[in-house]
C-alpha cells in the first residue's frame, strides 16, 4: 500500500483462519414488494443511437440508480420517467409515491451527444436534485419526513451549458453537499465523445467534472423552453469518470483512475501575460519580421537572432545520502556516517518493533549536512516490522558510523526501502546490492537461454516460472486475460481484485493527486455526505480490506489516512466472486438518524464494520446472491452469511441504500421488477 494508508498493526487480524456460514431465512430476513408502475430499468438505449468507449461501458454497468435520504425515504426514476418515492413504516412495509414524472427524451439518430442515465441525488430532507439525463436539472420539493403522505413538485429547472457547447450537455449527478441552507454544491460529470466516423470513434473520449452552484429554495419556470443554467465553480478535464466522490470537509474527495486536471486553453490563460510581457513580445515580434539590421520607427535596430547553444552535458550524480543500506532474505544492513569526532556520549538512539529513533546533539548535528534532513524527524517507522529481539546496532568509533542489522519480521520479504516516506516530495535512499546479490544476478544472467521458436512468448526462459504464474495479459479495452466479468471487478485469473484508482483532494478547482494508486474493495452504503466522509473506504492490503478514513482539515491525496478497521482475507474471498456488480459497507448503529449515534474507542470500531457484496442478478439461469461479511467473532474466525436477492422475477440489481427506520439500519436493494428489504441480515 502506498504512504497515504498506513496499516496499524494492533487492528489486524494475522492468525485469521475462515469464515464460518450463518443461518439466513430468507423468509424473515428479505421480503420484497413489487414496484409500480412498469418498474426500473437501466435500459436507456433505446432513444438513442449510443457510441460507448469501455470506461462508460464500465461505469453504466456499476452506475446505482437509488437514493436514499432521511426518514427511510428512498427516490429511482422508473421505466416511464417518473420519480417514484417509497416510504418504508415501522413493519419495513414501503408506500410508494409517484411524485413528478420526467420529460421523455426524443429519438434522434443524429444527435450529437451522449445521453446519460437519470440520476437522484438528496440535497436536504424536503429537496432532491434529479438530472433528466439529456441536459436538464430539476429540482423537487417534497414533504417533510414527518408528514402523513409523501408528495413532490417540481420547483426549478436549469439546462446545463458549458463554454463551446451551444446546446445543453448531458451529465451525471456525482455527489452533492450543502454548504449553508441557500448554497448547494453539486458535483456532476460528462462525456465529451471524440469524432464518430461510422461505427468506429475517430478520437478518444475525455471527461469532465464539473461543480455547480444553486439555491434549492429559488424557483424557476420549469415548462419554459429555455431556462436558466446553474452557476458554474469551476470544469476539470481528464480521461476516466471519476469512480467515488464525497464531499471532505474543505473541498472534493474524488478517487479515479486517472487524475483531473485543468484543460490545455484553461492553463494557458492562467498563465496570462502581464502588461510589461506582452509589450516586450510583440516589440520582438515586430522586430523580427523586418530582418537583420533593420529599425522601427522609433529607431530599434533589429538585433541578430540568438544561435541555441547546445545544452551541457548533466553533471554526474555526486548526491550524498544519509545513509547506505543492502539486505539480504532475513537481515537488512544499514550503515549511517556521523560526523568525525562523534562520541557515543553525542548521540541517542532506540529501537522498537516498527520504529527507529535518532538524535544528534546540535553542535555535531550542524556539523553533518547530509544528515541533517534525515534527523529533522528524529522517529521513523520502517517500511515493514522487524524482529525487534534480533535486531541489533554497533557503534565504530574508529570510522564514526552506526551499524543496524536489522531481522525481518518475514524472511523472504524483499523491502522497497528502509523506512516509509515522511513526505511524497521525500526522496528514497536507494538500495547498494551487496556482492552476492551482484554474483548472483551475473550467474543468472549468463545461464539464460534463448527462446525456441516453437515456444511461446510467455514461457521465455529468461523470466521465472512463478512469475509467468502472475503476469497479466492484457487485451483490448483494458480486460484482463482470461473469462469476461461484469461488474466492477476483473477476473481473478490474472489475481486483480478490486479497482485500482488514484486519491484526489479538489479545493475550489484547484486539484492535487496522489503519486501512487491504491485497491478500493468497498465504498460507503450509506448516501449522506456526512457519513460517507468520516467512515471512508475500504482498501486492499494483501488478502485483507482495511477501512481508512481522511484527516479533516487537511489535503487527503498528500496527508496519511486513518486506519478505522480491518475486514480480513476480504480481498480473498471476493477474489471467488464472479458476477459481483457492487460491494459496500457500513458500521451499525452509526447512522446520523439514530438516537444516540455511539462514540466508541478505535478497538471496538474495528469489531463493528459489515461488508456486503451483491451479485448483479442479471444472468438467465439462477439467482443473484448478496454476501455479508460480519465482525471477527475471534482472532481466527468470523461469519459469513449468503441470501438470494435479485436474478429470476425481481430482475437485475439497480442499487442500494441504507435508511433508518425507528433507529434500526435497513438495507434495502432495487430490482428492476421489486424493492427488496434486507431487515434482518444485520
């Protein structure tokens, strides 16, 4: 895992054995009720001729079409373009409402852009933003939670334009937070397709994100043919939709593939020409086109055109570093110069199971100017655990350096680098290969033979059998070696689990990215900006999930995580999973909707995340299953509970949410023919 997701070693479970079945009736534990109407679908295609790249593909497939909001309220657009609302009571039995109904997109063949799915998106307990999906932002005003019936109206209409597009753009409602009671920040995104040449794309697909503004409570003509388009923040470019968004407290959480960032046109008006700058130019410019020797009016003899000098050569790296280390299977050798004439008396060093500590008195420390950096933080954690009883360090007195021989925790474990960076900007003090390292790769080197013909690539000799086991061969589209899976995640032929997606920190649409990516197993199953920023998401780290959530008040993509929790071997039981559409998470009892929502300890958090994994229900034969994964019951087990939920009559998953019905979590699922409730699995 990367610098920002530091694990702690005291919430892991290393003895971890199984996962033990629980007893699930499906009976009790999932009713479902039939939805109105011709019910949900994702089935959008039919009004337009759609050019999808792989990553919309993708996208569409995962897209959630249900929002859920305060007092067990829950909104989809169904088949028809309607909004229909459910209610659920306290016998978890749900009334449904149709509230307003969406204008019916028209057909066109030669349309010029990419519709979208409608989308719904709670902004306060009485307003929800919905996109048409052609362009269109409506807002709708509904009862209050505590009202006898749940109605709605429509209240305000925006079209969405954007600079070069004269028309209304088509977009997806990402997340949303309300900043006061009148500001609404709304996160959207889009596609903005490459030139269609028949059936093929002339240009790759980029996207956009893009933040709006608006007051729910101000109303618009909503029948008009032209209405107003919201206040426009600001517009990031990249080449992936966005995977997760939420709002962080200061500013957008957005976790991607591909980073954001500011368009080529919009760089270059951030670079604007000072006054003194562009008069300096085009004097130049007016000075060269007359040629050699000539003058301006003014009497400004053109000068002669500079020749480029060729660049000199780079300097050879003479870089000191604070300190020189090799490593074998077991031990990791690190040697670190101090100043000539240090005593023993100068310095203090210690040790413990992940940490090294070291201090220099100042008048040697001033004295040491490679090292002064590296002790600027007197404690460092090394990259992984050590064996703290055989480790050891010797001070030489004659050559004025300390002598770590350090034990690894595992033997066998190759480390990328002594200690885990302080900082991203840190750079990392590279390994000296010891002499039977180098012995050993010449000897490997000159054993290699050359590839027979009649062999294929993959079985060259010069690459190691375990490491033909694990590469990964790619195909068209980005789809992994092996059988076609849908869902978010790959086939685990070639041992990918999860998606693996950069962390970005946006802030009045100046973004900052991660250097490294990271595997998101899980995201939030709870839709309030609230919850979602404080709990997190759920991560790979080997065959577990471990649960991080950012610092407030800091840039999430540069500043370490949290470690909240640990789901053990997650990683490997979703790995056996082959038609997983969504997998989520949430902590019980937390909800903002509960009496007294608990304070507890760290430790007792970690006992209390659940992890639900839906199959998508969508192939012919069977049915789609959801699998929950509860708190260790000990260090060395768990349960796991499996229970039928989409597929056959009720159709395909859509989405899920979590609502608060008297207090008590439900999870609830939309199909494409029923709502199922999940009232007793947790």
């Amino acid at each position: 895992m990367s610098y920002l997701f530091p694990p702690q070693r005291e919430l892991l479970y290393p003895q971890f054995e199984t996962y033990r079945l629980k007893s699930l009736d499906p009976a009790t534990d999932v009713i479902s009720f039939p939805l109105p109407g011709a019910g949900a679908t994702q089935s959008r295609v039919g009004y337009n001729q759609h050019h999808l790249s792989f990553k919309e593909t993708r996208a569409r497939i995962s897209w959630d079409h249900l929002a859920v909001g305060e007092g067990a309220r829950g909104l989809y657009v169904d088949a028809d373009w309607a909004v229909i609302g459910f209610e659920l009571g306290p016998d978890l039995k749900p009334k449904f409402s149709r509230l307003a109904e969406l204008p019916v997109p028209i057909s066109s063949s030669e349309a010029s852009q990419q519709y979208e799915y409608p989308t719904v998106a709670p902004l306060s307990s009485t307003h929800w933003a919905i996109s048409s999906g052609s362009g269109s932002l409506y807002i709708l005003k509904t009862s209050a939670p505590d009202s006898d019936t749940f109605t709605g109206e429509w209240t305000a209409r925006y079209d969405l334009t954007l600079p070069g597009s004269p028309q209304s753009v088509p977009f997806l409602i990402q997340s949303a937070h309300a900043v006061t009671v009148d500001d609404i920040r709304l996160l959207v995104s889009r596609s903005v397709p490459g030139e269609v040449k028949g059936k093929r794309r002339a240009h790759a697909t980029t996207f956009e994100i893009v933040e709006m503004s608006l007051d729910p409570a101000h109303r618009t003509d909503v029948d008009g043919s032209e209405s107003p388009s919201p206040s426009i923040r600001w517009i990031l470019q990249g080449s992936d939709l966005p995977y997760w968004c939420v709002w962080s407290g200061s500013g957008w959480i957005v976790l991607s593939e591909e980073p954001f960032g500011l368009s080529s046109a919009d760089e270059a008006m951030e670079e604007e020409e000072t006054p003194e700058e562009e008069a300096k130019r085009e004097r130049e410019e007016k000075i060269a086109k007359l040629g050699l020797g000539a003058s301006l009016a003014g009497g400004e003899v053109a000068e002669p055109i500079p020749v480029k000098q060729p660049e000199p050569a780079p300097e050879p790296d003479d870089k000191v570093w604070p300190f020189s280390w090799t490593q074998d299977a077991d031990t990791v050798n690190v040697t670190i110069p101090l100043p000539a004439g240090t005593e023993r008396s100068d310095f203090t060093i210690s040790l413990t199971a992940s940490t090294l500590s070291l201090t220099l008195r100042p008048e040697r420390l001033a004295e040491a100017t490679s090292l002064q950096a590296f002790l600027s933080i007197p404690t460092r954690t090394f990259f992984n655990d050590i064996d703290h009883a055989s480790t050891t360090y010797v001070f030489d007195a004659a050559r004025h350096v300390v002598e770590l021989s350090i034990s690894k925790a595992e033997e066998n474990n190759r480390w990328p680098a002594v200690f885990l960076p302080e900082d991203e900007d840190e750079e990392e003090v590279p390994e000296t290969l010891s002499a039977s390292v180098l012995a050993a790769v010449r000897e490997t080197f000159s054993s290699i033979k050359t590839r027979q013909a009649d062999e294929p690539e993959g079985n060259h000799p010069a690459i190691p059998a375990l490491l033909r086991e694990e590469m990964d061969f790619d195909l068209d589209d980005g789809e992994d070696y092996g059988d076609k899976v849908e869902g978010k995640f790959a086939d685990l032929s070639g041992g990918k689990v999860g998606r693996d997606v950069l962390v970005g920190h946006i802030l009045d649409g100046k973004p900052s990215w991660s250097k490294q990516s990271t595997s998101v197993l899980a995201t939030p199953l709870r839709s309030d900006d609230t919850a979602q920023s404080t709990q997190g998401v759920i991560l790979k780290s080997a065959v577990d999930g471990l649960l991080f959530s950012p610092e407030s008040g800091v840039d999430p993509a540069t500043t370490p995580w949290t470690h909240i929790s640990t789901v053990p071997a997650l990683a490997f039981v979703m790995s056996s999973k082959r038609d997983l559409r969504t997998v989520r998470y949430l902590t019980p009892g937390s909800h903002p909707d509960s009496p007294t929502p608990p304070k507890r300890p760290r430790t007792e958090e970690s006992s209390k995340t659940i992890v639900l994994a839906f199959d998508a229900g969508s192939s012919s034969a069977g049915q789609g299953n959801v699998y929950i994964y509860y708190p260790p019951t000990s260090k060395t087990t768990a349960l796991q509970g499996v229970i039928g939920v989409s597929g056959g009559e009720r159709g395909a998953l859509l989405g899920v949410g979590c609502v608060s019905v008297e207090g008590k979590d439900v999870v609830v699922a939309l199909c494409e023919k029923e709502l199922v409730i999940l009232g007793g699995v947790l």
